[in-house]
C-alpha cells in the first residue's frame, strides 16, 4: 500500500555531509512516523532518526548535532541531512514509515541507499 524510494546516498570524506531523501507514494494519508534506519556490514538495523506527522523529532545518540530530520506532509517526503560524516557513518539507510491500524502499525521500508564515508 505504501512505497519507499531512498535517494541522496554516495561516497563522501570524512568531515563531508549528504542529504537523503525519502519519497513515499501509495496510501501516504495513513502514515504516521517516518525516519531512517540503517545497518552497517556485521551490525544490526538501528534507528538513526525518526520523525511524527507533527514533527516529533527521535535521534541516536552518536548523531544528534550532526543529523537532521525533516519532513514534508503534503509531498510525503522525508529528508535526513547529515553533517561532519566520520566513517562509523558507512552503512546502508532505509526509510521507513509506520501506518496505525487499530492497536498495532504496519512497517514500509525503502529500498537502501549506499552511504560510505572516507577516512
């Protein structure tokens, strides 16, 4: 019902920044939370930022001051600028999104975007 497309990954030097993008199409009137994800090679998914339809902002602790949410409601976009990259940065990031239905949600995920950070 809903789709996921992640943009704005590369390679970029320590100390550089990127802009990801997430656009989402489908059923978006029924989505709720939006944010990022991402999994290093070895390492479990974590959250790196999520954001509420009201703007409610959720960060890692080892991005906040460097990453930045945002969202656009009406053109069911959500951004994730990311600042001073170090190379703990380097995984694949995921958008994902959450739709309420009743007394659980439903989870979209995006495809990935390759993010690797140069030392």
């Amino acid at each position: 019902q809903v789709e996921l497309v992640e943009s704005g990954g590369g390679l970029v030097q320590a100390g550089g920044a990127l802009r990801l993008s997430c656009a989402a199409s489908g059923s978006t009137y029924s989505i709720e939370g939006m944010g990022w994800y991402r999994q290093a090679p070895g390492k479990e998914r974590e959250l790196v930022a999520s954001i509420s339809r009201g703007g409610s902002e959720k960060y890692k602790d080892s991005v906040k001051g460097r990453f930045t949410v945002s969202r656009d409601n009406d053109k069911n976009m959500v951004y994730l600028q990311m600042n001073s990259l170090t190379p703990e940065d380097t995984a694949v990031y995921y958008c994902h999104a959450d739709s309420p239905l009743g007394y659980y949600s439903i989870d979209y995920w995006g495809q990935g975007t390759q993010v690797t950070v140069s030392s």
